[in-house]
C-alpha cells in the first residue's frame, strides 16, 4: 500500500512537472507583420505598400519588384537600411521573429496575389 501511494506521488510529480514544462516552452506569440509595418515603415511605403515617388521609396504592390526582390534582399535592407537613401537601419530594433513577420508582410502586398 506504501509503495502504491509513492509510485502515485512520483507520477503526479512527473505530471506537474510536464504540465510546467509545456507551459514554460509553449511557442511565444508570433509577431504581427502588419502592426510593425504601420509603426515602422509605412510612414515612407506608404499604409498600401505603394510607396511615393517623391521619396523614391518601392512599390511593394508591384508583381515586377516582388519577382525581382528576394526575401534575402527585403532582410538585409531591413536589417542595415540602405546607404545614400533615407532608409533607416533596423536591425537593433526588431528581433529576427519581427523582421521575417515584416518580409512576409510585405509580400502579403503583392498585387498579382490579389485578384
């Protein structure tokens, strides 16, 4: 009966503790592209992603720059801004989770996915 009863409470212990574990490593809350794009970036590409020709920023709508721009390229300019443009860097201010939600947001704007 005594063993039964210390079998029982070292079960319950190893139950707890997985329970506490699959919480503690329960995945994080995955960033939002799109409310980061509105803080960051759209004040220069425009809320549609058109961006403005006054400030020679892309159009992030076009199916041609889309094609033409890997997601390598949006990462890296992300990360170190762009030299002799007003392209700010951001890699000390977003995480890597926040910079691939904001590249995948930018390619949610792909016009030619639209119709």
């Amino acid at each position: 009966m005594i063993r039964a009863i210390k079998l029982i409470s070292k079960l319950a212990l190893v139950a707890a503790g997985l329970l506490v574990g699959a919480w503690a490593f329960q995945a994080a809350p995955q960033p939002d592209g799109t409310a980061i794009y509105k803080q960051k970036c759209s004040m220069c590409h425009g809320v549609d992603g058109k961006g403005f020709a006054s400030l020679k920023t892309p159009d992030f709508t076009d199916p041609k720059w889309q094609e033409a721009t890997t997601d390598k390229v949006i990462t890296t300019t992300i990360k170190l801004g762009r030299k002799g443009a007003a392209m700010p860097a951001f890699g000390e201010k977003l995480k890597e989770e926040e910079i691939s939600a904001l590249v995948a947001h930018i390619r949610s704007l792909n016009s030619s996915k639209k119709k």
